[in-house]
C-alpha cells in the first residue's frame, strides 16, 4: 500500500490535473503549460549550499552543484518530462537538486526546445547536443550518467541508441515513467486508474510533438529499436499509471537484449511522483534509489579507470 501521503498526492493529482482537452490540442498545450510551469503544484527549495548555474549558449540549461562533491569528473545530464510540450529544467529542481545532493555530483538540466513551436525531433536533437556539449566540455563519456522522466525518459533512450550506434559507452542510464512508444498500438493496463491521463491524452500530446513524423521512428518510440549495448538501466514507475506497460516492456526487452536493468515498480502513486520530494516518502525513496544506483557506477568507473593506470617500476 503506498503511505497516506502517496495516496494524498494520487486524489491532489486526479483532482488538479487528469481532464484534458485532447480535442484541442492548442488548448490542451496552454493547459500543460500552466499547470505544469514552474513546477505549480510543488514548491521546492534547493538547499542554500548549492550552487545553481544558468547555461545560455548553443545549449540551455542549468547546472546544479552541491557543496560536496564526491564524484567531481562525473556529471548527471537530466531531461525533463512534459509531454514534449511543456515543464522546465527549472521546474523540475525537486529532482535534479535531490540528485546532485544525494549523489554528490554536478547535473546538468536540459531546456529542451517544445512543441508545437519546435516539433519532432528537435527535443530529440537537443538532447544529442547537449551530450556532445558535455564531451566538448572535458567530460568523459564514460562519466556521465543520464537520467530523465516521462517524456525526458523516451528522449534519454533515444539519445542511448544513438550513443551506442556511435560506440560511445556512457555510466548509466535511468528512465522515471518513461515514454517510450508514441504508436498507441499496445495494450495499455491502466486505461483508467492513472491519476494523470487517458490513453486518448497520450495520443493527442504524441500527435503535437510528431507533427506528422512517423511514430514507429526509433527517435519517437525507442523501444522500438534495437537495445543491445545499452549502459545498466535503472527503470521507475507505479503500478496504477498510464505509462506503466512501457516501463515493463522496455525493462523485458532491454533484459532479452543483455542489457542490464533493474525495474522498480511502486504501488498506488501518480506519474513521476518523484516530484513530491520532501513531502512524500515514496519520493524520496524513489529517488534515494536512484542515487544509490548512480553512485554505484559511478565508482566502478572510478575503479576501473585506477586499475588501468600503468604501474610504475621503483628502481
């Protein structure tokens, strides 16, 4: 059973948000935007040691840097969800903050261009860019981890596959409720018990981003693509939400492939309830989890990298 905040957070969330006018997809982008924007429906302070790092240039962003850093060569790059047309890196501080906290690491927040403005795949292309950005910045690829919800999760695959096209290995990957499959031709379990959206929903918001893109591209959908050489996966997701089936299928297929994946479903939560940190304790939970996964790899990069040091000879 989740705690009493959990089901607290799933009535505030079945209330505020689950009608969407998916008729209207203008409407429904304005509605998106304004109930998402600034993260309205929690309020959230980094802690005052933190630094936070406003990027403005080929690429936006935000960095976000603790005071502690135990990983100080390693970055978290964190894409955000928002069904492609709505949220911020700014918005999203609930997570990101937490991530750099508990982990002890820098991360960096992407501002990905939205639609209906900046349709299929300029996301997809922002993301890529904001992966080289860090390579052209020093970081090893080998270093960095990536992390995203909902939406953010289907762009962190389809930045993986790309990666792993290229033979370029990275630490780790997390996906928080990710979208991974706009085709709308699976079974969907919870067609009714997501607190957040109905399947028509995901359609209507899958239909402003694509713009007419086909769905079945491995950029839009990446569960669709091929998964071996995938870095370990750590996958979320809660048991009554819409994206629930996705989160399963990717988690099956990428074990299938090979890939290392750890699936954690919570029960009786809304979608990236993650968002709730500090105030429900699946939140922190969650995102505790997330930390304690990130780390771990982290140091075995570490560990690697000092075994592969050459010995030097005293004579």
């Amino acid at each position: 059973m989740p705690s009493l905040r959990g089901r607290v957070a799933n009535v505030l969330v079945r209330i505020l948000i689950r009608h969407w006018p998916a008729d209207d997809p203008a409407a429904m982008v304005r509605r998106a935007r304004k109930v998402f924007g600034e993260s309205k429906l929690v309020r959230f302070r980094p802690p005052r040691e933190m630094k936070i790092e406003q990027v403005n240039t080929e690429i936006r962003g935000e960095w976000l840097i603790p005071s502690g850093l135990r990983f100080p060569d390693s970055v978290l790059l964190y894409i955000h969800g928002g069904g492609y047309v709505s949220c911020s890196a700014k918005g999203h501080r609930p997570i990101t903050a937490t991530l750099a906290q508990l982990v002890g690491c820098r991360v960096f927040s992407l501002d990905y261009r939205l639609a209906p403005e900046h349709p299929f795949p300029a996301a997809a292309e922002d993301a890529l860019r904001a992966f080289y950005w860090l390579l052209k910045n020093g970081i090893s690829p080998e270093k960095i981890a990536l992390a995203g919800d909902s939406a953010g999760g289907g762009l962190v695959f389809a930045t993986l596959l790309h990666l792993r096209d290229q033979g370029i290995s990275t630490a780790c990957a997390t996906g928080i409720s990710p979208w991974v499959d706009m085709t709308g031709e699976f079974t969907v379990t919870n067609q009714k018990s997501c607190a957040m959206f109905f399947p028509k929903d995901g359609l209507a918001f899958a239909r402003v981003y694509l713009n007419g893109a086909p769905a079945k591209s491995p950029v839009a959908s990446p569960i669709l693509g091929d998964l071996k050489g995938l870095p370990p996966l750590l996958i979320q997701a809660a048991d009554r939400e819409l994206l629930f089936d996705d989160a399963v299928r990717l988690h099956q297929k990428a074990t299938a492939n090979g890939v290392e994946s750890r699936l954690h479903v919570y029960p009786g939560l809304p979608h990236v309830w993650q968002m709730f940190a500090g105030v429900v304790p699946e939140a922190d939970q969650a995102l505790q989890e997330i930390a304690e996964f990130i780390s771990e790899k982290f140091t075995a990069t570490m560990t690697s990298a000092a075994d592969c040091r050459p010995v030097q000879t005293v004579r």
